[in-house]
C-alpha cells in the first residue's frame, strides 16, 4: 500500500474524481452550449462586420464617384468662367475702343467749335478795327467846313423822313 502514499496517485484520482463529477453532472454539454453559444455570437459578429464592410466599400464607391463629379463640375466652372472672363475682356476692349471714338468726336467737334468762335472773334476784331478806322477817318473828315456841311445835310435829311 505504498500507494496510498504516493502523491502523483493522489493527484491523479482527484484528476478522475473531477472528471467524473463533470459527466455526472453533465457540465460538458453546459460547457459546450456556453462554447456554441460564444461561437454564434462571434459568428454573428463577423456576419455583421462584413455588412458592414460591404457597406462601407459601397459609401466609398459612392463617394468617389461624387468626388469625381464634384471635381469635373469644378473644372467645368473653371472653364466657363475663363471663358465669361474672356468674353467679358473683349466686351470692355470694345466698350473701350466706343468710348475713345465717342471722346474723339467730341474733341474734334470741341476743336471745331473753338475754331468757329476763334474766327468769329477775329472776325469782330477786324470788324470792330475797322469800325474804330473808319471813325477816326469821319471824325478827321468831319472837321471843319466840310464836316458841318454834312452834319446839316443829314440833319435835314433825318428832318424830311420824319415829317
């Protein structure tokens, strides 16, 4: 009975004494219902992991593709305003190029009419020379006798109209 004192003996019926108890009280089929029931439960996790990845690769699909979209309607912005850009350019060369007509004409008729009133002036300036020529000439001619000869001429002259 040296057994009895052997210590590995000991362990090892305390070993199938725990079995035992196991099978008697059926924990194994506990223990594998916890285990199936964990398995499901990742099961069902890495099922909705991948709906969720195949939702997220169909976001990022749709998402490309708005930034795609987003980008050539940017691009087309881009060129309709270079092009605006343009055609608003040449329309203010052109309102440019009127206006500098329009302000042309108006210099050359401005020059135009300076020069009327310059020769009307010179005009009135020889007129009134001439006016002050020929009063001095009458004033010299209208000394003395031959002056009030005809002072009394046109003295009578205004006289016989009158009446």
């Amino acid at each position: 009975m040296e057994f009895l004192t052997n210590t590995t003996f000991w362990v090892a019926v305390a070993f199938f004494g725990f079995i035992a108890l196991i099978l008697y009280f059926k924990a194994h089929k506990t223990i594998g219902a916890m285990l199936d029931e964990r398995s499901a439960s990742i099961q069902a996790q890495i099922e909705e992991a991948k709906t969720l990845r195949a939702e997220a690769e169909n976001l990022l699909i749709e998402y490309q593709r708005k930034q795609r979209d987003a980008e050539r309607e940017a691009e087309d912005m881009v060129a309709q305003a270079k092009e605006d850009a343009k055609l608003m350019a040449d329309q203010a060369k052109q309102d440019l190029d009127a206006l500098m007509r329009r302000r042309e004409r108006g210099a050359a008729e401005k020059i135009a009419q300076a020069e009327a009133n310059a020769i009307k002036q010179v005009k009135a300036a020889a007129v009134n020379i001439a006016v002050e020529a020929a009063t001095t000439v009458l004033a010299d001619a209208m000394k003395g006798k031959a002056g009030t000869a005809l002072v009394n001429q046109a003295i009578a002259d205004v006289e016989s109209k009158l009446h």
